[in-house]
C-alpha cells in the first residue's frame, strides 16, 4: 500500500482553511485532507494520494464518481443555462420518475437538501393536521432544523419522551414541540403515540435509523398505529432511496409512509432533494386547492434547477438497468463478509452492523438496537480503527461505508489488506498500552 503523504501545497490550503473558516473545515470531516478529484470508487487528495471512497460524498455517489453519463447530462445542460427560477423539462422530468418509483410518492416537491426536505414534511404534517407536536426517534438524523436537532445524539440521554436539543441557538419552546420514543421498542413506541394522538401532527423515522435497521415487526407496527389514529407518517429516505432498492427503503423493508423525503442519490452528486407523498397531503404546497389559512409556502431559489434535476435522471436510469442494485449488494455482501471475518480472527469485541450497502463497525459485542445502545461501543476504538484505515488508503466518514455500483474487486481487496492490516496494529497498540 501506499504511504500516505502531504505536500506544501495541501498543508498551505489547510492551513487557509484553519484561517478562513471556523474550525478549519465545512462542518463536515475534520480538515485534514483536501479531495482533488474523484472517479468511480476512489478519490484523490491534492498530494496526489489515492483513496478507495467509502465516503461517496456522504452517500451521493452510489453509482461512483464522474459517472460519464451523469457528466455528459450535466454538460448537455450547463451551456443552455444552469438555473431559471422556473420550471424546467428536467425538473418535470425528475419528479415524474420519482412518483413511478416510490410507492408513497403521488407527488413531488424538490428543494435543495435533505435538512429543507425534513423541514418541509414536518411541516406539512402540521398543516395537514392542524397540530404541532411531532414524534421523532432517539438516534435519528433528520438534517440540521431546530426540531431535527432534538435528541439526535444526546450526550446523557433523558426520560421518554422528553427532548433533549444538540445544538446551542435552538429555542426553548421547541423541546416542547417534540416528542421521543425509542427506536425498534414497539410498545413504547405505540404507547406513546396513542398517548398523545390527539397533539401529534406526525411521525419522523428513518426507516433504517443511521446504521441500525428496523426490528421485524417495528415498521410495521408504526404503521399501523399511525394509521390508526390518522397521523401522517414520514419516512426520512434521504439516505436509503434509491439505494436499498429502486423504490427505496419502503419498498425494502415493504411498509409504506403517507410522505417521504429523498435527497443525496436523487440529486445525482448535485444540491437537490425532495419532499413526496399523498395527493391530498402534498395539496397544502397549493394555494388554489386549500383554504388561505391551510396554504405551506414552499420557495427556493435553486429548487430542481436544471443541471441537478439533469443530473437525478442520469442516475436513476443508469439505477434502471438490469443488475444495478445486484452488483451493488453483491459489494457490499463481499465487504461485510470479509471484514466480519478479520474482526472475528482480531479477537476484538466487535460486529459489523447495517445493510450490504451501509454498514460500519461497532466496537462491543453486545446486541445494537437503538441509539442507546449503540452508546455501548467503544467509540475511540473506532475511532482509531479510522485513522488506521486513512493511513492505508480508505476513506470514510466517523460512521458508515457508503457501498458504490463503482467499487471494484481491486477496492474490495484493498479495503480487505487495509482492514487486516489496520486491525493488527490496532490490537497491538491495545497489547502495548495494556
């Protein structure tokens, strides 16, 4: 494997970003590293340092990085104009194919991120109800809002349902707007919405909670509770449509939400998300089919401007083509294989937990079914496990491998050699500090 370098030319922009920016980065990775340029499953740093991609742009680029057909759409488009604050063919075009493929989707408002989408639906849940509490889970990640921020990541987790913000800024009066229940524990979960049924607007979840999936039975059995008492139901796709299968999360876990958000794969690589469900919901974004007082204003400078939407039906019809989702999967069933088996023969208390195509390492051999229980993992091992892992050419955010169309069966091997490297390192520093 390659050694892992900085030259004068990176460390002087990351020193530039130390002056220029809070904190030295965009809020995202820690600034130490500068990506130069991306293709297919790997990237490069402005030393010139190759890296296998299991970051994907934070999952984007499930079909790989400057996808040829992805790019000739996109400059296609770029000279006939980049954005109108009208609509557009692509833009028409993009939502048309959402709705053939998400089951819930009836129709479709776009937006440019996942955080605006999240807003958005709990927002129209509120306008469709006539009420304003919204049930979220412990754990989940619904973008970076005031009320997504409640109990996302809570450093000393309280009593259900109380929310506890992760953020400073954020007003008091939210806490008492949002409701927490535990992921995958049914019965709390069904108690708590029976509960306060005649309060809730609606229900946030991510179908697949971060890395966590849904125990048998838990999506269904929130389904059916909504159902029960008329309050919509919002599954947070951002992350899984389109990439758990064509139709997303609920087509693959089978249970369907009255709204949906979608983002990151939809946009193609480009600022674009999208908000979808019911007809009679989505008929709040239209002042001539609601009363004045029930109208959701819904404006965006950059919403489904043309090289994004350009660059979502790219994609989707390279997703449409026959064994797209199977060599994904394929993938990542290779990768979680192979690296179940170095964590087993490491002797460290670990397990891989996810789905073939998102998955990461906990460090505890102890079950993970919620967020608090996650908070059992040995978090710096993981963490340098990370930094281990970036020495040896993989890049990768704190959480989640991110699997592409694009990675190859070289990246597969390299990632393979570079887990079973870092993981002998890594239990020899454990040996010498114990």
């Amino acid at each position: 494997m390659n050694v892992i370098t900085c030259n004068d030319a990176e460390r002087a922009l990351i020193d530039t970003a130390k002056r220029v920016v809070p904190g030295g980065s965009f809020g995202n990775l820690p600034a130490d590293i500068v990506i130069r340029e991306g293709r297919g499953g790997r990237v490069w740093d402005e030393s010139g340092n190759e890296y296998v991609d299991f970051l994907l742009g934070s999952g984007p680029m499930f079909i790989g990085h400057a996808h040829p057909d992805v790019t000739a759409s996109v400059l296609a488009q770029v000279p006939l104009g980049t954005t109108f604050f009208g609509a557009n063919r692509h833009g028409i075009q993009l939502a048309e194919a959402i709705v053939d493929a998400v089951a819930c989707a009836e129709q479709v408002r776009f937006v440019c991120t996942g955080t605006e989408a999240d807003l958005y639906a709990m927002r129209l849940a509120r306008a469709f109800r006539r009420r304003d509490k919204i049930l979220k889970f412990e754990g989940g990640f619904h973008g970076m809002g005031d009320y997504a921020l409640m109990s996302m990541a809570p450093k000393q987790p309280g009593n259900f349902p109380q929310a506890i913000p992760d953020s400073a800024g954020i007003p008091r009066s939210v806490r008492d707007e949002v409701l927490i229940a535990p992921f995958n524990d049914i019965e709390t979960m069904t108690s708590l919405i029976r509960e306060h049924k005649d309060e809730l607007a609606g229900v946030i979840v991510e179908p697949f909670q971060r890395l966590i999936p849904p125990a048998p039975g838990f999506l269904e059995a929130l389904r059916k509770v909504t159902a029960e008492h008329g309050i919509p139901l919002i599954f947070d796709e951002v992350v899984t449509g389109f990439r758990f299968a064509y139709g997303g999360a609920q087509a693959y876990y089978g249970v369907v939400p009255d709204i949906c958000t979608l983002g990151k794969i939809v946009g193609g690589g480009f600022p674009l998300a999208a908000i979808a469900g019911r007809a009679d919901i989505m008929a709040h974004f239209d002042r001539a089919a609601v009363a004045e007082a029930d109208f959701l204003p819904q404006i965006g400078t950059l919403s489904a401007n043309p090289v994004a939407a350009a660059a979502g039906l790219a994609t989707l019809e390279v997703l449409r083509r026959p064994g797209a989702y199977e060599r994904a999967f394929a993938n990542g069933r290779e990768l979680t294989g192979r690296l179940a088996e170095l964590l087993k023969r490491s002797g460290l208390p670990a397990q891989v937990i996810g789905e073939p195509v998102l998955f990461d390492v906990l460090f505890t051999d102890e079950p993970v079914r919620d967020y608090r229980s996650s908070l059992r993992a040995d978090a710096a091992l993981g963490r340098q496990f990370n930094r281990l892992l970036r020495e040896r050419g993989i890049f990768k955010g704190e959480t989640k491998y991110y699997v592409s169309l694009a990675h190859t069966d070289a990246d597969i091997r390299h990632a393979a050699e570079a887990w079973a490297s870092a993981l002998d390192a890594l239990v020899a520093e454990r040996k010498s500090a114990g």
